[in-house]
C-alpha cells in the first residue's frame, strides 16, 4: 500500500555512508549539510536511492507497479464475485488471473517494503500512529462495511463474532502488513537478510492447513526483501543491470506462463524465490524505464492504492448482487461491467479521499496526533 510520511526537517545526506558519517563527525547544533544542486546531483539510480530513503516524495515507477497490482487484484476478484453471482467467466479471464497470481500481492508487499527504512527514520511514536491511522483505522472502518453489505446481500450469511476482525474478510493484507511494519520496528536491530530468510523458512514448516498462517509467512519475505533492497539499492541496480534484467525477464515470463497454464501458483512456498527473482527482475527494468504520459491514470492508482485497495470489495460486491438481480446472464459481459464500474466508483473516491468528511473513510486527520510539524 502506498503510504505518504511527512518528510523530514531537515534534508538528508546524499547516500547512506554520507549519512551515518555526517551523524559522527557533525555536532549536535550543527545545521544539516544543505541538498546538493542540480547540477551536483549524481544520476537517476542515485536519485531513487535518495528518494527511497527519505520517503518524502512520489517514486513514479513504484506507483505504475502498486497501481498494475492493484487492478489486477480488482479483476481476480471481479473475476470470483461474477462466478459467483452469474457463471464460469470465459476462461481467457481465469487464465489472466492464474498468469498474475506469483506476483500481485508479493509486489504489493516488496513496494511496502521499500519504503519501511524511510517509514522507521520518524521517532517510534510518530511511526506507530501513522500506520495506525492510515492501515488500522480503514480496516476498522471496511471491516464493519464489509459485513453490513454482506448481511444485505447475503441476509443467511453468520459470522462469528471474532471473524470478521481476524483474517476473515479481505483485509487480511492490510492485517498482515501493518503487522510487518510493526516488525520492522520491534526488529530494526535484525538484518534484513535475516528478516527474509527465517520466514522463508517458517512457511514450509507449517501446515498447509493453516492456510492464513502460511501465508502470512509466505509474504513476509517479499516485504523484508524489499526493505533490504532499500538497503543496497546502488549495489542491486549496478549488479543487475538493464540489460542483465531483460535477458532475465524470461524468469517472471515462465513463472507466469506455468501459473497460467498449468498449475495456479497461489502462495506456494515452492514458488517463493522464482516469484522473488522475478519481482526484482520487473523492479529493475520498471525502475529505468523512462515514465510514459499515457500510464498516468495507472500511477494516479498506485498513488491512491489503499483507497482503491479497500473500497472494491464492497463496491464489487454490491455490483455482482446488483447484476444477478438484473438479470444479466453473459459472464463475459458482466465481468467487464463490474470490473469497470468498479475502478470507476474506487477512482472518485480517490478524488474526494482526502477531503472531509470521505477522508475519514479511509484515514484519521492528521491532528488528531501528539506529533506536531516541525
């Protein structure tokens, strides 16, 4: 999910090294050495480092990935609510949500992860609260949503009291990522390296009976990767070059094509590392691809993704038990209805998100926190 931090008072050093070093050397009244000039600035690799670690600014490539992510997801599950309601969707459609099914959620959690090192520079507090606001405080709101609307369409449907706060609905990703945020906090001591291969190793020890658990293990090492990519950014673009990437790319190309065609890879523990390789290979080529105009609407999604992310399910929802009522009886048809008018309705709530009162749909005001602005 995309998630905006305030940045910080003062600009950060240039690199890393840069920064541990003016933190040594530099009294503590000493102002901050001022942000180098354009003309001084190193090139676009270095410039994503730099953004990445501040996290005080929009990364486009990042926003067309989350976006890409984010309607896929919309058309996987556009895809089940239209069998559900109406019929099989032609199989073109369970192809295309088969092919997608290595690297949706992984690359949402890897671009989360990206950002956690510039998230964890706030004071702990400040950090605390800001993904209580903007990821607890949605899942409160949708959760209750998301149960009214399906006691109207599904009126026989029980829940037990505690399902549908506890991964019972669709906000288990959100459920599972502020947990990982507050991971990276409790465990910011811990290598990140290490952070990625003790759940890589937990999700084949459990059961595949725990279907939530394992997967739970199965995506946090596509989060704790991309916070050690943050890490080692330069070292990751200067080892895998352009090029290098897109010979690779047969390596995402393959994963997909063996998802879609011959066995749907959803949160296998085997199908990890390909789906990790494969996501890195993607990054590195979106990253130094240069931002086209047309794909403007795509980032606009990835800029406002949790908007997206937990208003579609209900809005889906609502569509799909609208289209049986009607009558429509084509899949195909139906499926791109609801797919459209789905992106469509989550699209003005991103334009009115960030006004009041909407905006308390999707997070708590800012004043609400002891933190002030500096």
């Amino acid at each position: 999910m995309s998630e905006h931090t305030e940045p910080p008072a003062t600009p950060a050093p240039q690199t890393r090294a840069a920064a541990r070093r003016a933190g040594e050397n530099r009294p503590a009244a000493e102002p901050s050495a001022p942000e180098p000039t354009a003309a001084a600035r190193p090139g676009r690799g270095a410039d994503i480092s730099r953004a990445l670690e501040r996290h005080d600014r929009r990364i486009g490539w990042m926003d067309l990935l989350r976006g890409l992510s984010i309607q896929l997801v919309i058309l996987h599950h556009s895809t089940q609510i239209v069998t559900y309601r109406i019929g099989e969707v032609p199989g073109f459609f369970e192809f295309l949500s088969a092919f997608f099914a290595p690297f949706r959620m992984p690359m949402l959690m890897f671009l989360s992860g990206l950002l956690v090192a510039g998230s964890l520079h706030a004071p702990a507090g400040k950090y605390v609260w800001g993904k209580v606001r903007r990821i607890v405080w949605p899942i409160i709101v949708w959760t209750f949503i998301y149960t009214a609307s399906q006691l109207v369409a599904d009126p026989g449907l029980k829940h037990m009291p505690w399902e549908p706060g506890f991964w019972d609905t669709y906000l288990w990703f959100m459920q599972f990522i502020f947990a990982y945020y507050i991971i990276a906090l409790l465990l910011r001591w811990v290598p990140a390296w290490v952070m990625v291969a003790v759940p890589f190793v937990a999700m084949f020890l459990i059961p595949a009976e725990l279907e939530l658990l394992q997967r739970f293990f199965y995506l946090m090492p596509f989060f704790f990767l991309g916070a050690f990519i943050e890490k080692h950014w330069d070292q990751y673009a200067r080892l895998l070059s352009v090029r290098l990437a897109a010979v690779l790319a047969v390596i995402p190309i393959g994963v997909a094509l063996y998802s879609g065609f011959v066995d749907p890879l959803w949160y296998e523990p085997l199908s990890a590392l390909p789906a990790m390789l494969g996501i890195l290979i993607l990054v590195r080529l979106t990253a130094a691809a240069p931002e086209a105009a047309w794909l403007a609407p795509v980032r606009f999604v990835g800029q406002y993704s949790l908007i997206y992310y937990v208003a579609h399910y209900p809005v889906f929802a609502a569509l799909g038990w609208l289209a049986a009522k009607a009558g429509i009886t084509n899949p195909g048809l139906g499926l791109v209805i609801i797919f459209t008018v789905t992106v469509a309705i989550a699209t003005g709530f991103a334009l009115i998100g960030r006004r009041m009162p909407v905006s308390l749909l999707f997070e708590l005001p800012r004043r609400f926190s002891s933190a002030k602005r500096t």
